[in-house]
C-alpha cells in the first residue's frame, strides 16, 4: 500500500513540470502585423473608446500586470515593439486565448 501515499503528490509534480515549461518561441512581425489589423485595423496608437488599447487591444489592467508600465501608462502610448514586446508576455501566459476572436480569423486558432 505504499504506493498510494505518493498519489497526492503527483499534482505538485505536474504543476511544477509545467511552471519550468519553456515559453514558446517569439512570434514573427507578420503574425502580430495580422493580429493588428484585426483587432486594430492596423493602428498601433488606437484608442476607440471601448477600454482596450493599441495596435493589439490590451486591457489596462493586464498592461500593468504584465510590465507594460516599464514602456507606457497605456498599450496605445508605447511603440509598437513595446507592446509586441508586452503581448509576447501576454502570450506566454495566456496564449492566443488573449486574442480569441481575431486569433481564430487569422489561423492562430482552431475555429
């Protein structure tokens, strides 16, 4: 019956595997290109007035979660490598998921 007593512990090795899993490698310039135009129509610098910034739409709140206070107080004040740079960090952890409805239109998705 020793072996049960190592059950419980299975969770904590799986989720320390995944915590050391490498972050997958950056994006090309024409993958966030194509996500810009969808989510922005290409404006790197858009602010429409519904709570999302920027060339690829960043929410203020993950901005500041994820650094983006290092380039800019908000997406659509940073340059356009500082928020690629800030949405590779977004992609890391959240994955395209971050981008789901443009993400499925331009193939980073499975519809």
């Amino acid at each position: 019956m020793r072996p049960l007593l190592l059950l419980p512990l299975l969770p904590l090795a799986v989720l320390g595997a995944l915590a050391f899993a490498p972050a997958p490698p950056p994006a090309s310039d024409e993958t966030w290109e194509r996500l810009a135009d969808c989510e922005s129509g290409g404006d790197w610098h858009a602010d429409t007035g519904n709570g999302y910034f920027g060339g690829l739409q960043i929410w203020p709140p993950t901005w500041y979660e994820v650094g983006g206070l290092r380039f800019a107080d908000r997406p659509d004040r940073a340059t356009r490598r500082q928020q690629i740079t800030v949405a590779e960090e977004i992609r890391r952890q959240q994955g395209w998921e971050a981008w789901a409805y443009c993400a499925r239109l331009t193939g980073l998705l499975e519809p």
